[in-house]
DNA sequence: AGTCGGCCCTGCGAGC
DNA sequence: TGCTCGCAGGGCCGAC
C-alpha cells in the first residue's frame, strides 16, 4: 500500500485539483468503500465545498465547509493496499475497480476512487480539535507521523523503548508513529543497522535517534522521487507512478548484494508478509522478538 | 493495558 | 494451457 511518501504524493496533488471546488454528486459503486459511513454518501457531501487536502501518516481527509458555516466535518480516505484517487474527466470511462466517483459543481474533472482489492474506504467524519492539531475523530487515536511538528522525538524514545516487543512491529504500530509501512520500515532498519526482531526494550536513546533519522532520510528520499511503486497498483492522482523502488536498498531484493557489504540479502516471513534485511548488517539479535 | 494472530479482498506470477 | 499456491505496500478486532 501506499506509506507516507506516496500519501503525500497524492495530498499534493489532491490539493492542486479539488480545494475550493464544490461538490455535485457522489456515486457508489461498491460498498466496502463506504463500510463505515453511517448515511448516504452523496447526502453527506453534496453542496459542500473543498477547503484543502491533509494528511497524517497514511490517512488523507479533505475538511469541507458549508457556504457561512464553520468547517467541522472532513471526507477522510485511506488508501489501504491497492487505493488510488485520480482526477478524471467526468466522460471518460469507468475504470475496472472504480468504487466512488465524486463530481464537482464545475463540470471539471471529477474524483475516482479505485481499489483493487477494496481494504481502503472514504468516510466522512467530524473534526476533532485538539490542542496540537485538527484531525478526524476516527484517527484521533493515532499518533503524528515523523514529519509533523507535534511528533515529540523524545517521547517517542521513552514510548518504544518501554514497548515488549520487536522493534519493526513496533515502527508499524500507527498508535506510535505513523506513516511507516513495511518498505519504509525495512529501509530505516537497514540504514540504522537494525535487525526486525530487536527488542525494543534493548534500544538505547542513541540508536532510537538513529533509526527516526534513518525512517525520515528514506522517506524524505522516496518523496523525492514521487514514492515507490512496484507496479500500477501506486499512482499520483494524474495516473503516474513513482521511481523509488529503483533506490531500494534490501525491500524486495532477496539474494541480492547488500549496497553496504555485499552479502545477499534475505528475507524472512514476518507478521504474514515479509522482512528484508543484510544478515551481516543486520545480525538476528539473540532473545528476538517479533 | 499491552501484545499478537487472524482476517478482510483481488489479482498476478511462479511452478507444476 | 490451466490449475494451485504464495504473495502483495494495512489495519481492525477479538483473544489472551
């Protein structure tokens, strides 16, 4: 699934094409895209204009505004494995795994969600406001992602490292950081010379630093290069895919030369996926976990 | 409360 | 060619 770097991607783009467009119509054309809204989607946004596009981690929501209302509700989206949110012109055909379709008062291009394997849905919530920062109720819970101001370094180092558990299902738990996903995790686990099964409880402060710079260097980089796409399935909202995957230290390469020292790569199962990691760099630490 | 496995889906490529 | 299997970038929920 898209991780933070390709979210991003397409929040940039989102932000371009829909802000300050009025919505006309929402049509649904699967339900799992909608599992969790309580009402009719098109009741929820027809008449109701685009403010912007944000994002937190991997969720992107659109804050809407009724004409003289304050903004309190938001159309949030994730993207799940397969999700993609394109603009296209309302004329053009309907793509194979189209699930909702948003049109705008203008006539111009219209919003598609499409989702392969149908794990990503649109809702639309209210707002919840805190002291640091607005976000949707529904993601209220998770925490900021590395490049948000309110992300607390130090707080995350006592937070992980009072965890009992591995240190790459930690970097997955969106309740301690978001945005992470398994490419992105294995990446920074490279670049900090971590093993995935690391107790996280055996980290020190120093090596916390390291890995949090390590996860922002990759995916700083990734964005960089419009995000990472091993196929068609990652797209920005114009339908082009990111190049990424061709800076890809371990993710993906197994038996392949670690860039650092040569030895082939490995992969182990992990969590019902996989790990990718240099068995010289990365050395299984006795009494790992997952 | 924290941790962990199972499960929600569809499609694609490898191997037989 | 056609089948089955394993695998795919996530997160929610229930069981301990």
């Amino acid at each position: 699934m898209p991780e933070l770097p390709e979210v991003e991607v397409v929040r940039r783009g989102l932000e371009t094409w829909v802000a300050g467009r009025e919505i006309a119509s929402a049509e649904v054309l699967h339900p799992r895209a909608v599992r969790r809204n309580t009402g009719d989607l098109a009741d929820l946004l027809v008449g109701r204009t685009v403010v912007s596009a944000e994002r937190r981690g991997k969720y992107l929501w659109l804050p809407l505004q009724d004409a003289g209302s304050p903004v309190e509700d938001a159309l949030m989206a994730h993207l799940g494995m397969s999700g993609q949110l394109l603009m296209i012109e309302p004329k053009e055909p309907a793509e194979k795994h189209l699930r909702v379709r948003i049109g705008f008062a203008d006539g111009g291009p219209e919003l598609r969600f499409v989702d392969q394997r149908t794990f990503g849905h649109l809702l639309v919530s209210p707002l919840s406001v805190r002291p640091s920062r607005t976000v949707p109720e529904p993601i209220a819970h998770i925490a900021p992602d590395p490049f948000e101001e309110s992300f607390d370094d130090a707080e995350f180092a006592i937070k992980i490292r009072r965890r009992q558990t591995g240190v790459k299902r930690a970097l997955l738990d969106q309740s301690l950081i978001s945005g992470v996903g398994n490419i992105y995790a294995d990446e920074a686990l490279w670049r900090a010379r971590l093993h995935w099964a690391r107790p996280t409880e055996t980290l020190t402060g120093k090596k916390v630093a390291e890995l949090l710079a390590a996860a922002r260097s990759v995916m700083t980089e990734a964005l960089g290069e419009g995000g990472t796409s091993f196929d068609r399935l990652y797209v920005n909202v114009n339908g082009e895919s990111g190049y990424f995957d061709r800076s890809l230290a371990v993710y993906g390469r197994r038996d392949e030369p670690c860039p650092r020292c040569g030895a082939p790569v490995r992969r182990d199962a992990f969590m019902n996926r996989s790990s990718y990691s240099c068995p010289k760099c990365q050395p299984r630490p006795r009494n790992g976990r997952w």
